[in-house]
C-alpha cells in the first residue's frame, strides 16, 4: 500500500510538473512573441479572456507539483532515512527540488500578484472604453520571474531525470 | 549590456550554462 501511495504521489507529482513546465514554454515559446505582434485591438481579450484561464492551470499546477513532491520527499525519507538526501539519487532530485521550489515561490509571490493585477487593470480598462495605465513595473517584472523559470527549467529537469535515468553514471558514477 | 532572459536564445543558453556549472558542482565538489 506504501508503495502505490508513492508510485501515485510520482506520478501526479510528474502529471502536474508536465502541466505547469507546459504553460510556462507556453508563455514564454508561444504567448509572449504572439502578444508582441498581435493587433493592440486584440491585446485585451488576451489577457481578459486567455490569460487568467491559463494563469489558473498554470499556477494550481506548480502548486499541485510542490504539494505532491513535498509528499514525496517525506515518503522516500521514511523509506531510506536521512542517507537517501547524501546518496547520488538523493543528491541530484534535491538539486532538482530546490530548483523547483524556487521557481514554485516566482510563479504564486512573484508572477501571479502582478499578472493579477494586470488582469485587473485590464478588465477595469475595457469595461470603462479606456487604455490600459498605471500598470507601472509590473508586466516587466513579471516578464523576467517567467524567463527566469524558463531558464531554471533546465536544470531542474536534467537533475529530476538525472536521479534515475543519467545514461553516463556521471552523478556518482 | 543587454539582458539575456530578453531573448528565448539568451534564455536557453544560460538555462544550459547553469546546468553545466551546477553539474559539475555535484560532480567534483560533492562526490
């Protein structure tokens, strides 16, 4: 029972990262040069309509894959004990986990306050037949936390995959 | 200078870069 437990807490933990690392390349691959071409009249229903329907998978889903990594860590700590996080395995998924938390807390206390807020101020403006102002900092902030997800990515994923898959043996080898 | 996270290329060379750096961390300063 303990082990299916922690084989379902992996693979939603995997279900939930593919989901969130999804958005965010969508974001960041696709959204971001659309938005930078796309017809100012065609810039609100954006980021009124689309925007907070992916902002809301995008940000459950990295809080789903924490809460399901957290369970996760708990679990192979009661398995193996505190060697595990000193062992080549436990080593590079701690890397990995890090990583991965540091790019969860940009994306609930970084990205979504100011997104929130954009989409806000953007629904306040077309509701008033008005530009869009005051936005201030906010879009460039929120800019540089999801290109620094995007580039933390990288290494998250090469040290959760490097736990058990590294083809070399590198890590430890 | 220019920012690299600007451009998607600068992103995914630095996206590399660290992953280079901190996997030879893990190599040779704890292992």
């Amino acid at each position: 029972m303990w082990l299916f437990i922690e084989f379902l807490a992996r693979w939603l933990h995997i279900l939930s990262g593919v989901m969130w690392i999804g958005l965010l390349y969508y974001f960041n691959f696709v959204q971001g040069p659309f938005m930078a071409e796309a017809a100012a009249a065609a810039k609100p229903e954006v980021t009124t309509k689309l925007l907070p329907r992916a902002m809301w998978w995008f940000r459950w889903a990295a809080m789903s894959t924490l809460v399901f990594g957290l369970i996760l860590i708990y679990m192979l700590s009661t398995d193996s004990g505190s060697a595990y996080w000193s062992s080549p395995r436990g080593v590079s998924i701690l890397f990995g986990g890090i990583l991965g938390i540091i790019m969860w807390f940009n994306v609930w206390f970084i990205i979504w306050p100011n997104q929130k807020f954009i989409i806000a101020a953007t629904k306040a403006a077309v509701a008033a037949g008005k530009p869009v102002e005051g936005l201030g900092t906010r879009p460039r902030i929120a800019f540089l936390a999801s290109r620094t997800n995007t580039m933390l990515s990288i290494p998250m994923l090469f040290f959760m995959a490097a736990s058990t898959h590294n083809p070399w043996h590198l890590i430890g080898g | 200078m220019k920012n690299p996270l600007d451009t998607l290329k600068g992103t995914i060379t630095l996206g590399v870069l660290l992953t280079v750096v901190l996997w030879l961390i893990v190599e040779l300063a704890i292992f």
